[in-house]
C-alpha cells in the first residue's frame, strides 16, 4: 500500500513570522508582546494598523508616552527640522539650542514658584535613570539614606526604583500605607482612610523605635498608574508637604506618566497645589522619544560634577519633539481637554457597574483611568469587604478587546485593572467608541466559557 505524505504545512502569513521569531529569539522577560499578538507598522493619532491589516485603538499609548498619538504632524516637524539641519544627534551633556528650547519650554510649563528657583538635570533615556538620580540628589544634599514610598508604588526597574516600588529588599525603604477609597488598608476609605494614613505617616517619622532610617527622601506618584490608577486625594497630599516640609525631607513628586496634562493638569501635583521639591520627568516629555530629568529646588544642588551622569543625556531628537509636545499641550489647553473628556468617560464606565456586577470599582484623573475587576460570586476579602480581584476575568476582558480593535493594558497589584491611557487628543467619538467596545468585551468576557475564578474552578 502506497505510503501518503502528509500535506505540507500552509506557510505562515508574514506577521506570523515575525510573531514566531520574536518568540524564539526574545527573552522570557517581554511582557506587552504577550498579552498584545501584533505587528505595527503604520499609526496615526489613536490608531495603529497591524500587518495584518486590521486596525486598532490603541489606548496603551506607550505606557502613557504618547500625549499627542502616535505620529502627530508636529512631533514629526520638529524632528525633520533638526536631522534637516544638520545638527549633532548626540552631545552628551554639552549645550545645545535645541537643549536651550526644550529646556526653556519645560520651564514655562512648572508649577508656579518652582521654576524661579529650579535646576534640571538630563538623566539616561528611561524614567527609572531620574528616579534614580532623584535619589542620588537628596541623599547628597541631606547626607541622609533611607527614603519614604508608598504601597502600591512602580517607580522603575532599576536597583534603587525596585526597592522602592516594593519589588526588591532594603532596609532603607519604609514602606507607607497609601490612602485609596476601594481596598483600604484601613477599611474606611474617603477622609478618614486619608486622615489615618497621614497619621500612620507621622507616626513612623517620629516614634525613635519604629526602626525608619533617617529619610533622605519621600517618593510618591500623585495618581498611582502601575498600582492601578490610584489617585491621591489632595487634602492628603497637602499633608505630605507639611508633613515632610516640617520635618526637612525633600518630597520627590515621580510625574512619569502623570506629567504633560494626562491627569487634566498640567502636572498632577496641581490638583493638590503643592510645589515638591523633586519633580521626576519622562514619558512625554519626550515626544514619543527617550527623555528623562529631574527638575528641582536649587538649595538641593551640592552634588559634584559626575554624581549622576550617562552617555545618553543629549538624545537632540527626543528634545525637539519634547519641545513641540509640550507646546502643543499648553498652548491647545489639552490639559483642560483631558480633565472634561475623562470625566464623562468616568461617567459612561460607572453606568456600567449596574449591569456588570465583575466591575468592582471605576475610578481615575483626566484621561487616566482604570476599571477594577472582581469576583461577586466569592466571599468578601479584605478590611473593606469588598469582592476579591478576579485576574482571570481581566485577562479574557483584555483578549476581548484586542478582538474588538481596542489595546488596553493591566495593572494593580493583581493585575485586575483595566487601563485606558488614550492620548490626550482624543476625540469625543473616539472616546464614545473605546468605553463603547470595552463594555461589549466585558460582556462577552462575563459570557465566556473561559473564565475562571482565581482558583481554577470553572463558572
């Protein structure tokens, strides 16, 4: 009997081969490429094509590096204008007037009575490099170790950032319970969860046994992102101030992915009216392109030449599209922009809580917002008693809204919390249609065969 050779396999379409080698060849480490099975290749504004020629509202916006979209017409001049000029890409640290504009842009968009007495200092290309720079000035200026931050923090990868984001050991991170409405550490929410966890604050700082270093520092996001898009209330963030200002610690405010109007400020710290004394700049301050600094009080500036540096400190094209972005927002009054379309999008998720009872909570500032998911079938967990997170059912929501054309992302510390960073000119229809497709993806994610609680058991 004659032996049938198996039919040979059909050949992958190209962006399946791209996704194949991507796998095979990068690290376990990639996480976005996991969760997000597409090949870019053109974008403009909210949207991205894939080379599979489908199309998608991309709500990710690199992590909130993207205040204007992708490709916006004049982040693109002001890099054609500087690689037509022929001006050095790469500088180091030396002056240029392309340094000269960002710079001075940046400045005219600081918190009123900081930039008259300010200093920056161009960091390496992440957000994680001025975080650490950030540590570096104040332990110098203050001769002082430990540093004050936050449960729920991400502030980077980075030895010093991990540690104090949580994600490492050192003994000369205190860790602070950080007030929010749902989950309390206190089981109260509101003032009185933000009055307890300023207290706990003054607390550790002043009791001589609490075992807290001597702080060089206190770090702390005015809207968690990574944590899960936690806003701090800002009675609580005025405490802060006079907490840390009577005590003479320098409050480093990390404003990476909060700057450049996300929050419907132009920094977030504006919402509190506080002026820090550390500001920690990246994301899109650079347009779309790597850029980071510190920009902070001039008293904190004894370090010695060298204290912090890196070879990719003058990145030329990063500070001309920073130059334009930050233009663009200020003089289009994106911020304001963001602070009214968020809000009704605020609104628009909340009246789904009433047919979904998997949202446990809807919350966020401008156009930085987060839909927790949860588990209404299983016991309450928890001071507050509220529905223990259900990271299942978010990871088959995100699935569903990439079928759908729409790119979120997860966070929290369960990974339960679906984010939406859509650039800050975003449309109203746009905004109709990502709230639109999000809410047909839960459903589907509620109706799936699929979902499982935590504990694997199928509903």
């Amino acid at each position: 009997m004659a032996v049938t050779e198996p039919a040979p396999a059909p050949p992958l379409a190209p962006h399946e081969g791209i996704l194949r080698r991507q796998s095979l060849r990068e690290s376990a480490a990639r996480t976005y490429a996991r969760s997000l099975p597409i090949v870019p290749v053109r974008a403009r504004g909210l949207t991205i094509e894939g080379a599979d020629g489908r199309r998608y509202l991309d709500c990710l916006s690199g992590a909130g590096t993207l205040a204007l979209g992708h490709n916006h017409p004049v982040v693109l001049e002001a890099i054609k204008k500087v690689l037509d000029s022929g001006a050095p890409l790469h500088v180091l640290d030396l002056a240029t007037p392309v340094k000269d504009a960002f710079t001075t842009e940046l400045f005219a968009t600081l918190p009123s009575g900081f930039a008259d007495d300010a200093r920056i200092q161009f960091c390496g290309p992440a957000g994680t490099d001025a975080v650490e720079a950030a540590f570096t000035l104040v332990r110098a200026a203050t001769g002082r170790s430990g540093l004050l931050a936050f449960t729920g923090a991400y502030h980077g990868m980075t030895a010093g950032a991990l540690a104090a984001s949580g994600g490492a050991e050192d003994v000369r991170v205190t860790r602070l319970p950080f007030p929010q409405d749902y989950r309390c550490p206190f089981g109260t929410g509101g003032e009185q969860g933000a009055e307890l966890a300023a207290r706990w604050t003054e607390s550790v700082l002043d009791d001589p046994k609490s075992g807290t270093p001597a702080p060089a520092g206190m770090i702390l996001e005015p809207v968690q992102g990574e944590g899960g898009v936690n806003p701090a209330p800002d009675a609580w963030m005025r405490r802060m101030r006079e907490i840390t200002r009577s005590r003479s610690i320098p409050l480093i405010a990390d404003e990476v992915q909060t700057g450049v109007g996300r929050t419907g400020a132009f920094w977030a710290v504006e919402h509190s009216g506080i002026v820090p004394d550390v500001m920690v700049l990246s994301k899109a301050i650079g347009g779309s392109l790597p850029l980071a600094v510190i920009v902070y009080r001039s008293e904190l500036d004894t370090w010695q030449p060298g204290a912090h540096a890196g070879t990719f400190r003058g990145n030329q094209l990063a500070m001309a599209a920073g130059t334009a972005t930050l233009a663009y927002v200020r003089e289009n009054r994106l911020a304001h922009r963001a602070a009214e379309l968020g809000a009704r999008m605020l609104a628009s998720l909340r009246g789904l809580v009433a047919h979904h009872p998997s949202i446990g909570d809807v919350r966020g500032r401008g156009l930085m917002i987060g839909v927790e998911l949860v588990d209404p079938e299983a016991a309450p967990v928890g001071a507050g008693g509220e529905a223990p997170p259900d990271p299942v059912l978010a990871t088959v929501v995100q699935q569903e809204c990439l079928r759908r054309g729409l790119i979120v992302e997860l966070g929290g510390r369960h990974s339960t919390v679906v984010r939406l960073l859509p650039p800050l000119t975003l449309t109203d229809e746009q905004a109709t249609a990502v709230v639109d497709r999000l809410a047909d993806a839960l459903a589907a994610a509620e109706r799936s065969p699929h979902r499982r609680t935590a504990t694997g058991s199928i509903r």
